[in-house]
C-alpha cells in the first residue's frame, strides 16, 4: 500500500485538522487519513500528489516527508 507523510506547519488548531481531513475526504474518498496536530504530520494512505494537491487547495503548504 502507497503511504505518503507530510509535515504541514501550518496546521495549528482543531479547525485547521478538519478543514484538512473534508479536503482529503473529498479529493479522496474512502482514505485512510492520520493526523497529529502536535506535531503537524498527516499520513495518507494512498496517493500523495493527491493529497498534497487537496491540502494545497484549501490553503494549506504540506511538504513531503521521506
């Protein structure tokens, strides 16, 4: 299965880790979606260029981890 990691610094709050999760739901449905908001990290468990392009989409500037 493709995993992909992003860092995303800013996602600072609640709001901003569901504003992510509904743009990743959307672009992606069905996805497997883990967030920690302590240390800003979403892992997706599919497409990446996806997801980095739904992130990017709602105002958010994920980089890629590994």
């Amino acid at each position: 299965m493709t995993r992909a990691t992003f860092n995303v610094a800013d996602m600072t709050c609640a709001h901003c880790e569901k504003t992510i999760r509904g743009a990743l739901s959307e672009a992606m449905p069905g996805v497997g979606v883990s967030v920690d908001l302590a240390s800003h990290t979403v892992i997706v468990e599919e497409d990446g260029e996806k997801a980095m392009a739904a992130m990017e989409e709602v105002g958010y500037s994920p980089k890629r981890i590994g």
